[in-house]
C-alpha cells in the first residue's frame, strides 16, 4: 500500500450521486479528476434498459482507460416505497408483503439478475431495521417487520441470492432506525433505547448479515444517546470503531447514509462530516448530489490523511477493504497494479 498516493485514497473513499442520464463532463470529472470509488443511480439518472447499460458501461471504461479499479455502481432497489428501476424491470411490493423466505429469494433472484444485466453491481438493500408494531415507524412500509428473528431470516436470504449472484449487498441502517418516528431525510432523530434493547432486537439482524458475509453496512445518521449522545451514528466512532468494528467484529466495507440528508445539513458542514468519518473507520461518504461538497469532501480527506500519518494508516486501511471487496466483485487486470492477487 505505500504506492498508493492520497489521492487514490480520497477518491476511493467516495461514493457520489450525479445528473444526466449519459456520460458526460461531471462524469469525467468525478471519475477522472476526483478517482471516486463508487457511483450511486437516482430516477434522474434512468430512463430504459439499454440507455442504463450504456451509462454503466461508458462510466466503468472510462474509469479503466483512467487506470483506476471498477466502480462500484449502486441503486436503493428494495422493492414497494423505494425502487428506482421502474417497469420494464420487476415491480415488488416491498419487504411488509413479504410472506416468507421464499419470496426473499424470489425477489433477490430477479433484482440480481436485472441489475447484473445493467452493470449495476451494488444494492442498497435489505433494510434491516426492527418496525415495532406499537410504534408510527418510519420504517413500518419498508422493513421486513417487528420480530428480529424474522428480519434476520429475510434479510439474509436476500444477501445470500443477491450476492451469490454476482451484486453487493448493503445491510442498513446500523445500528437500526425502525424505532424512530422522525425522517432523518428532515432531520436528525435521537434514539433513546438503552444498549440491551438494541442488542437484544435492533441488532439481531445485522449480527446475522456479518455472520453471512454482507458486503456493506451502512449507518444510519440517527444520534443512539445510549451509544454517543453527541454524534449521529454516521459520524461517531462509538458507533463505528467501538460496536461494529470492535463488539461485532465487522471487517467490511462501512458507508454513510447520504451527507446531502437534513439530519446532517446544516448541523454540520462538510469538512465536519467528513473528518468524522476519517476518525471513525468509515470507508466511504455517500454524497447523492451534485454540488460543491463532491469535491470539498475529496479536499479534506486529501489534506488530512496527507497531514496525519494516523488518519493515512486509517485510510490505507479503509483502501484496502474497499479494493478486497472489489476484487471478490469485479476481479480483472486491474488488481496487479494494486498488489491484489486471486486466492
């Protein structure tokens, strides 16, 4: 890892949303200027099946031509509220209408198998969050249900089908979001349920997808009172470095929920998100939005893991978990520059 130059690391460490539904300069500028790792697709960015797999397909060549790995390219495709793939792709009626496993598999089979036909390699799913029954959740017409065991059942199914089928999952929103009543795209919620309740019900399920291998976490940008009672998850190294990484033992890849989300702007500008999540052992920033932030936040992870030799061994480290993940994914000629070989 000592080849690799800081702004490998900044870039890598990103994934960002765009406009347009071809290849065009902020495409260019992302992926050529910046390195980012990974894009994230919005109906803005979709109109049809081959339209989707030509935008796939230019942005992942034009990443190679720049020497760079493949990109991660990823949707929230959960099927019911959130679906950005709309008909001529299968339409779920989302996790509550779940009767059982095996509409999991049915669902994570065909998502799979659509998404892969597009070049769309990551899923922003399956939502693990609890939706207790005596609650108004903001979770209750996205979540698999109140019962852990079950979530857990269901959510593993689709991470197992969905990446045995070549798609990253992504588990969200750790450590669990199902008892809030508040929008985090609004605001930022407080989560006043002490540590047992979160292990005994919210975390169930995240224990099982680490059991299982999932690809990704994300964190939820919700302040657990009970964990750090002065940082959202997203940006809390309690939460990260102490819980997951540390109790859970996750070695994955780890990734905000969107910083363009109300629960962090305005509370926190950009260059205080993201040294955060330098502190963290956060891997990835999730901008979904064009604007200036894309690259302030490439400044600041630049600048301070180019300043810190704490926070450059913290991104190294990140890099690799990101590359490890990349080449389990989307192996190819790429890894020799980067020192990665197949088992």
């Amino acid at each position: 890892m000592d080849s690799i130059s800081t702004a490998t690391i900044a870039g890598q460490r990103l994934m960002v949303g765009f406009d347009g539904t071809f290849f065009n300069d902020d495409l260019k500028l992302l992926i050529g200027t910046l390195g980012v790792g990974g894009l994230i697709l919005f109906s803005r960015n979709l109109e049809e099946p081959d339209q989707i797999r030509q935008l796939c397909q230019d942005c992942q060549s034009y990443a190679r031509q720049c020497g760079l790995p493949p990109l991660f390219i990823a949707i929230d495709q959960e099927g019911g509220q959130v679906a950005r793939l709309k008909p001529p792709f299968t339409q779920f009626p989302g996790n509550p209408a779940m009767r059982d496993v095996e509409d999991a598999l049915r669902f994570a089979r065909i998502t799979a198998r659509e998404l892969k036909g597009m070049g769309i390699n990551m899923d922003m799913a399956p939502v693990l969050d609890i939706a207790p029954e005596n609650i108004d959740s903001i979770m209750a017409q996205r979540a698999f249900g109140g019962d852990p065991q079950r979530v857990a059942a269901m959510g593993t199914t689709v991470i197992d089908h969905l990446q045995r089928r070549g798609v990253m999952a992504v588990a969200k929103h750790f450590p669990g979001i199902g008892r809030t009543v508040t929008d985090s795209h609004l605001s930022l919620p407080d989560l006043d349920a002490d540590m047992t309740a979160l292990t005994e019900v919210d975390l169930v399920p995240f224990v099982a997808a680490i059991a299982n291998n999932v690809a990704g976490i994300m964190l939820s940008h919700i302040r657990y009172t009970a964990i750090d009672p002065i940082w959202p998850a997203s940006l809390s190294p309690s939460v990260t470095t102490d819980l997951l990484r540390g109790q859970m033992g996750y070695r994955g890849v780890v990734m905000t929920d969107d910083l363009d989300m109300g629960a962090i702007k305005p509370g926190y500008d950009i260059d205080t998100a993201i040294e955060r999540i330098l502190l963290s052992d956060v891997d990835i920033a999730l901008i979904c939005h064009k604007g200036p932030d894309i690259e302030a936040a490439w400044q600041t992870i630049h600048g301070a893991i180019a300043e810190d030799a704490g926070l450059k061994d913290k991104g190294e480290q990140s890099l690799l978990r990101i590359l490890e993940l990349k080449k389990n994914y989307l192996s190819g000629p790429w890894m020799q520059r980067y020192g990665l070989t197949t088992v």
